[in-house]
C-alpha cells in the first residue's frame, strides 16, 4: 500500500495521528529555538544595560566630587569643561546700588 493510502485508510476509519510530521517537528523547533536565542540575548542585553546605568551613577558621583572642589577652590563650579575658563558670577544687584 502506498503512504496516503494508508493515510487515508486511517482518517476514513477515524484514527487520528500520533504525531506530527518530521518537517512540522523541525519547523516548530527552529521557531521555539530561536524564541530562546532571542530571550537570551535580551537578558544579556539587560544585564550590560544595568552595568552601564551603574557605571554612569559612578560618574555622575566622581562629577560631584569635582564640583566639590572646584566651589572650595574657586568659589565657584561654574566652569566651561570646554577650555576650563571659570564663569565668576558677579553680585548683580550690588552693582546697581553702586
């Protein structure tokens, strides 16, 4: 007997099958892999987003520190990081009574 026919001998008599076809097999599984692929690199992702995010709070404190020092010293923390020269406010106020 050839395959469908045997196939169809089975429908007719109300079997159903066990299984699904080889190619279906592989086809859902190729699906179901690269789901877990994708997963997976979304989770690094997240993990180096997390270690750059406390990178960067780690800076913004050192930039902290810096304003720190530059208010000790300079009386000021305004300062162009461009080329460093120091933005003295003067007493706005005390200038117009003069």
């Amino acid at each position: 007997m050839a395959k469908n026919t045997s196939k169809k001998i089975k429908e007719l008599r109300g079997v159903k099958p066990e299984k699904v076809t080889d190619e279906q097999l592989k086809k859902v599984q190729e699906v179901i892999n690269e789901i877990n692929r994708s997963q997976m690199d979304i989770g690094q992702m997240e993990v180096r987003k997390h270690a750059i995010t406390h990178h960067i709070t780690k800076l913004q404190e050192d930039v902290n520190v810096i304003r720190d020092e530059f208010e000790k010293e300079y009386g000021t923390a305004d300062v162009n990081i461009q080329d460093g020269t120091i933005n003295y406010e003067e007493n706005v106020e005390a200038d117009k009574k003069d």
